[in-house]
C-alpha cells in the first residue's frame, strides 16, 4: 500500500470511517432519474438533438424561402412534442420492466473500503475494484457510481442520516478512487 494510501486511511480512522456502509434499495424513480442522467450525457442524445435541429432549421428555411404554411411548422413542433413524450414514456416501461426480472429494486449494501466497491444483496455478492470504476458524481439527490458511461451504482442520498453523511461517503469513494 503506497504512503497516500496509508495517510488517507489514517485519516478516516481518525475520523471514525474504517469502513464506509450502506444499506438501502431503489425505486422506480431512482432509476428512471439514473437513466435520463446517463441518456442526457450520451453521444446518442446529444446527436440526436443536433439532427433535431438541422432538421428543423431546414423547415424554417424552407418556410421563409419556400411555401411552407404556419400550420406545417405547427404540425413538426406537435410531432416533436408527441415524439419525445412517446420515445421516454415507451422507455421509462421496458427498463421498469427489465429490471423488476433483474432484482434492482432489492435492497442492497454498499461497502466501500481502499481496495474497491463490495455490493451484497440477497441473489448476489459482487466486488468491484477500484480501477473499474470510471467516474464517481454526486447530485442533489443521488450519488453515482459510475462504471461505464451506461451502468453504475445509484446510491440515493436520502439513506443517509445527513447531507454530511453523504459528503463524506462521496469524498471516501472519490479518494479512493482517485488512488487507484
């Protein structure tokens, strides 16, 4: 174990975190705001918004220059809005779905410690070291712990007996991180 290591260990003892626990389980909510989070980031999403807009300001243009109607431009704004709300809502159920047949909402303890990430429910024990993880977020109510730019760890504030609690939980994963 490198000295950082070691002082940053000392640290936490000091401070009464040998090791840092949590146990809870989330709902549909919590993993539907997962998904935006991870959605809203993507590549995918953010092209998608640009051919969105190419498209539409093809449309503008041709109202201008050509014999597009304000009612045209009124029906693709509709459709959009129709588009959006059924692409999200058609999603927001098949990943609802999914993972009620995966055991997602189960609940779950999180044990962090300098050597990675232990997740320990009632169908299944993992261990995930630190060098798989490949961003850590904290949100106003959750904190990520991300292992790909899809999949993570959704760990809800609201378990936590503070907003401290979850600081200090999101620092202790952040330094851990950063070590590896």
């Amino acid at each position: 174990m490198n000295y950082i290591l070691k002082n940053l260990l000392t640290i936490y003892k000091k401070k009464g975190f040998d090791l840092m626990e949590i146990t809870f389980n989330i709902t549909e909510k919590d993993l539907w705001e997962f998904n935006k989070y991870i959605s809203l980031r993507s590549f995918g999403f953010k092209l998608y918004i640009l051919l969105i807009f190419l498209f539409h300001l093809a449309i503008i243009l041709f109202f201008f220059y050509g014999t597009l109607t304000i009612y045209g431009i009124y029906g693709l704004i509709t459709g959009d809005i129709i588009g959006f709300y059924l692409k999200y809502s058609l999603t927001k159920k098949r990943l609802i779905k999914d993972s009620q047949n995966e055991g997602t909402f189960n609940e779950r303890t999180i044990h962090i410690n300098e050597e990675g990430i232990s997740i320990i429910t009632d169908t299944f024990n993992k261990f995930v070291k630190w060098k798989a993880v490949h961003k850590i977020d904290i949100l106003d109510k959750y904190i990520y712990i991300l292992f790909s730019s899809r999949s993570g760890i959704i760990v809800p504030k609201r378990f936590f007996n503070s907003e401290n609690e979850a600081i200090q939980f999101y620092n202790m994963s952040n330094d851990f991180f950063n070590m590896k």
